[in-house]
C-alpha cells in the first residue's frame, strides 16, 4: 500500500482545548487513518509551520482524500497538505523514465 505524509495546524481554538486539555490526539489520527482501512505508521508534533505529521500506510489516493477531507471538514485543522511518498525503487523507476523523457522534452532557450 502506499505511504503518504499528513501534515496540518491546529486552528487556534484547537490549540487553546489542547492548552487547557493535554492530550495525545495520535489515537484520534489512528481511528480515522483506519476507517479508511489504512495503518498508521507513526504520529508526531512539530516546531514550525506544522503543528503535527503524520504516516500513513492506505489501501489508495482516494483513501487517504476520504480521511484528510474528513479530518479537516472536524474544524480542528487548517492547512493540512498530503504528500504521497515514493519508495526509493518507485523514484529511480522514475529517473530511468526521464531519461526517455529527455529525448523530447527541452527547456525554454
């Protein structure tokens, strides 16, 4: 299956219920990643533009569309962005077919 990046902020109000509530929201992420029949793979908060990135293991794009769509129609974040990450065998798949790619393809002169 592939593995894709969720990373998001917490609105500021989602901000100030974890300031005045701790909690771990992991197990929320791992619910929601699952309903779409997905394994999370790991969960974590960050310094910077993202309050929290996540790892996801899903079954299809469309998988993982369903539990961002989702995620973010709750109200708690703003931003979030995916990204699908390659295995590194997928990624030189890709260079090998730049090349043919290459042989058309010029820059603007």
């Amino acid at each position: 299956m592939p593995l894709y990046m969720y990373q998001a902020s917490y609105s500021a109000e989602a901000i100030k219920t974890l300031v005045n509530n701790p909690q771990d929201r992991s197990g929320a992420a791992k619910a929601a990643i699952e309903a779409n029949g997905g394994t999370m793979v790991g969960a974590w908060m960050a310094f910077g533009q993202d309050d929290i990135v996540v790892i996801a293991d899903m079954p299809d794009d469309e998988s993982m569309a369903g539990v961002a769509f989702a995620v973010t129609a709750a109200g708690a974040i703003t931003g979030g962005r995916t990204t699908k990450l390659l295995e590194m065998s997928t990624a030189v798949a890709g260079m090998e077919k730049a090349k043919t790619v290459l042989e058309t393809y010029k820059a603007p002169s």
